[in-house]
C-alpha cells in the first residue's frame, strides 16, 4: 500500500478582499516553506481575487 507523504500538509486560503475562506488545499511544504498567494475565483466577491494561506 502506498503511505501518505509527511511533505504535504493541508492549508486553508483565504480572500484578501472579502476574507472569506475556501476549502482546504494541499501543499508540499519542502518546496514552499513559506506562505502561499494564489489568484483564485471568489464566491462572495464574484470576480478573481488573490487568496492567502490562512495560519
């Protein structure tokens, strides 16, 4: 069976904008130690926004 790998943890994002939160996502943290910026598409806001990693 294949075992889970420790590097990757689950993050929340959340929009800079609104602040509303979206479900949670994956991320490797060996290869982004720091937090992650991503542009998605915001519910609330209706538009695409720039989504952070909630702490």
């Amino acid at each position: 069976m294949a075992k889970k790998n420790e590097n990757r943890n689950t993050v929340e994002l959340k929009c800079s904008v609104c602040g509303s939160m979206i479900r949670p996502t994956e991320k490797n943290k060996v290869n982004t130690p720091d937090r992650m910026e991503i542009n998605k598409f915001c519910k609330k806001c209706n538009k695409s926004q720039v989504f952070k990693e909630k702490k």
